[in-house]
C-alpha cells in the first residue's frame, strides 16, 4: 500500500533538449532556481478531517525539476500523477475531492504578481498514463502568486467526486503565456510514476519523467478528499452568505448570513487580514489590489470565498 504522506521537488541534471533544430525550447532545469525551506501554507478548507494520498516519499522541495521553455521562460507544460485508489490507498467507495496540494519550485508572471495554472482531475484507463485515456472529471483555474519553493492548497470551489473504482489522473497546466512555472519535486523517492506532457518540445502525450532523463524529478501532488462525505462540513446558515460586490474596492457588504469575523488570505496562504465584521460591512481600504481567499467565520462554522480586490 501507498504512503499516506506528503511530496515535494528533485534533484534533476542537465539541459535535455527535444527537437532543438525546430524551435527554441527544450526540456531544462530552471537555470535562476533559488531553493530554500519547502513552506506549507495551509488555507483554512470546508473540510474537517480530510485524507491525505500521496505518491510521494517527502515534502521537501529540492532544485531540479524540469520544464519545456527557453531561457528560463516556460511554454506550455503537463504535469500529472495517477492514483490507484482502490489497489493503493484501499479506498473502494466513491472518493470526494476537495484539495489538491502543489509543490511550486518557482512561478514568476511575466505582467504582475499572479499568473493562472489549471488543476484538472480525470478518471484514466490505467496508471500507465502514457497509453491511458484521460476523462475529464473537474477543471478549475487558479492563481498561483510569484512564489518559491512553497506547496500551495488549491481548494476546489465543487468539491468532485472520483467514482468507486477509479484510477484518479491529476494534472497540473501551465500555458504558454511568458511566465515561468517550474512545478515543486523532491529527492526523497516517489511510489509511483512523475509524468510531464509538453508539445512545444515533442512530448505529445504524458511521459514519464525518467524517460526524458530526469529519473530523480518526483512530482508533488497531495490529493485531500473523503470516501462517505462524513468529513465534509456541515451544511450552516453560513453556506448562505452572500459577499458583495465582487470585485470589491474598500469594503465587503454581508448578507443573508450572521458573519462574526472575516479573516483574508493571499494566494500563498498568509493571513492578511483578521477583523471583525462592523454592522454587515468589512473595511478593506488597507488591502493592496489582487486575488484573495476570504474566510466568512461565525457560530464556529465558516465559508470560503474567491474575491478580487481592485
């Protein structure tokens, strides 16, 4: 059985370059990566005690992953894991998602503080993903701040659940927009296969990333869910909330719900603001412009929200 555990980035080698003759991109280690202590940011979730899976043998992001791109500038790039759920984590029911971890060795945006990645679960054929056929269950876009070697909690917006049976296929996509994603890997070990899919460089279909010759590339895809529904919180009067304008300017107007206190996070996970709610509104003047994660607290329950910030 596989670990229940966590992941992080690898220790990669050289410059593999595919197809070099016909355009500018190859296949490369980040050539600016900066590692230092792997951060866990931990998002507060509309989950109470979740299960973990992991392929991975450690959390600890270390310099080496790789990417197609030129020069530091990634192209368009799949990252993926597949998990047997019932053979390897003895989950035999229906699976609800509701988080997925990412290991992030670098992102850098190329026309602000944020850049998108989408996270996209499948049910696949098989865990060999490179002959497997993939079919799409979710897809969500996220936004992934100017960041390093930090594991980021994407918290889906529909919880999604994987049937009974199913071999999950997570996929990480970054597109070819001039910015610079290099997904988080460890050099702890994996228990299962690191695929990477990347066309501008010849990689038509998910590979494995030891036959492009990065054996030690250990992708890190934490998958947080529950097999009944048990663990997922309860429905409140809180679910009903209803946060206005959005995007907001220097304020946050309440309704339909009694809301204590509302505490904002970053796209990182740091707490930015914990304040309690004056009448039905939240003074945001202080808050700088961008994507935030906002937490509407009371009654000891809470609901989260997407807001921009203008």
């Amino acid at each position: 059985m596989k670990k229940l555990f966590t992941l992080t980035l690898v220790f990669a080698s050289l410059i593999f370059g595919v197809n070099a003759q016909e355009n500018s991109n190859s296949i490369s280690v980040n050539p600016d990566a900066l590692i230092g202590e792997t951060v866990h940011y931990a998002v507060p979730a509309n989950t109470k005690e979740a299960t973990m899976i992991t392929l991975s043998q450690s959390q600890d992001i270390v310099a080496g992953s790789v990417a197609c791109g030129s020069e530091g500038i990634t192209s368009e790039n799949s990252y993926y894991r597949a998990f047997d759920l019932a053979n390897d984590f003895e989950i035999t029911n229906d699976w609800i998602v509701s988080k997925v971890d990412l290991a992030v060795e670098s992102a850098i945006s190329a026309s602000g503080e944020t850049q998108p990645v989408w996270l996209k679960l499948h049910t696949a054929s098989s865990t060999d993903l490179s002959t497997a056929t993939l079919t799409l269950l979710y897809e969500e876009e996220f936004a992934i701040a100017n960041t390093e070697t930090v594991i980021v909690p994407l918290e889906l917006a529909v919880p999604t659940t994987v049937p009974a049976g199913a071999i999950l296929a997570v996929e990480i996509f970054s597109d070819d927009l001039g910015n610079t994603f290099y997904i988080g890997s460890n050099g702890g070990g994996q228990d299962g296969l690191s695929y990477l899919r990347a066309p501008a460089c010849g990689i038509e279909v998910p590979t494995p990333t030891g036959d492009i010759g990065f054996p030690n590339m250990h992708i890190v895809l934490n998958v947080w869910g529950d097999a009944d529904g048990t663990n997922s919180a309860p429905v409140s009067q809180l679910s009903e909330v209803n946060a206005y304008p959005n995007p907001f300017t220097d304020k946050i107007s309440i309704s339909n719900a009694k809301v204590e206190r509302v505490v904002i996070y970053n796209l990182i996970g740091q707490e930015v603001m914990n304040a309690r709610v004056n009448g039905n509104t939240v003074d945001t003047s202080e808050l700088l412009g961008g994507v935030y994660v906002v937490s509407f607290e009371g009654d000891g329950e809470r609901v989260i929200r997407k807001m921009i910030k203008q």
